[in-house]
C-alpha cells in the first residue's frame, strides 16, 4: 500500500497546482490553458489505459516491482519542474511526461493486492480490491497537503522537488519488496 500512497503522493504534487504551473511557471497563456489541460489529460488516459498492459507482465508483486525504473523517472521529471520557467517547452515536455506516468500504477498494484489476498486470505478479495483506492486516496491527500506546505512556505516553483522525493519513497518501498522476495520471503 506504501508504493500506491507515495506513487499518489508524488502525482498529486504536482497535480493539485497544475493550472498555477502551467500559466504562471510555464507561461501558457490564459487562452490556451483549456487546450493545455486537454493534452495533459489525453497523456493520463494513455497512463490508464497503458497501466493494464503493465498489469499483464507476471503474477502476483511482478508487475509493480516492474515499476521501478518508471518511479525512477517519475523523480527526475519532477526535480526538473522547477526549471519548467527557465525553458517552457521543457516545461511542456516534462508536464506531458509526468501525465503519462501518472497511473501506470494503478493496474498492477491491483494485481498485487488481489494476488495476497487471494493466496493468504481468499475471503477478503473485496476487501483487497478496494485496498488500492483507499491507497490511492492517502496518497492524493498527503500529495496535496504536501504540496500546499510547500506552496504557502516556498512558493510553486519547488513543488516538484518534494513530488520527487515521494516518487523515490515509491521506488524505495518497491526496491524492499524485490528484496524481500529474492529471500523468499513473502509480501
């Protein structure tokens, strides 16, 4: 549930202030912002939708522990967000990239949960399904409250530096879980 909640956290980040970043950091003029949110959100349904292929590599933690390089790069686009106003159409690029890793997890971190109860605890698979939402809604509260911290004491700019630290967080619980299972032992 650690990956799901940092994974969320790290999104939201930066999410919550989108608008803000896009008109005052990365300078879309107002005109345009409709336009700009649609490509963004265009690049997070392609990150849902594409979230299910990466559900289907493997059983059980294989298709999350498949997500560290991608949290990986989740960090590094959101400690480049600061410099987004530096040179807007890295800023632009950089938007569009953290939209398309938006929900990769959402999929197999599914798989994960429904793999452990299906194996330790088969009564509980409604339970387990709903496990990743609530996750899920942790996350986006500690992104944006996190972020609304960082917003009040230092300014938008450096919002994604701390989305980036939670993205590592992501990665970090991820690293333990490939860990772990290498020993054998279980999630």
């Amino acid at each position: 549930m650690l990956v799901v909640v940092f994974g969320a956290a790290a999104t939201y980040s930066f999410y919550t202030y989108l608008s803000p970043i896009l008109t005052e950091e990365i300078g879309v003029p107002e005109r345009y912002l409709s336009l700009a949110l649609t490509a963004i959100g265009l690049a997070a349904l392609w990150s849902n939708l594409y979230s299910g292929k990466l559900a289907a590599h493997g059983t059980g933690s294989q298709p999350i522990i498949g997500l560290i390089p991608l949290y990986l790069l989740q960090a590094v686009c959101l400690a480049v967000l600061p410099f987004a106003s530096m040179i807007p159409a890295l800023g632009a690029v950089d938007l569009l990239a953290l939209a398309c890793l938006m929900y990769l997890q959402n999929s197999p971190s599914q798989v994960l949960h429904t793999a452990i109860a299906a194996e330790r605890f088969p009564s509980s698979m409604t339970l387990a399904s709903s496990m990743n939402a609530m996750a899920f809604n942790i996350g986006i509260t500690l992104g944006s409250t996190i972020s609304g911290l960082a917003m009040t004491h230092l300014g938008l700019r450096w919002l994604g530096l701390f989305g980036a630290v939670l993205a590592l967080g992501s990665a970090g619980v991820l690293m333990l879980l490939k860990r772990t299972e290498s020993r054998g032992i279980a999630c």
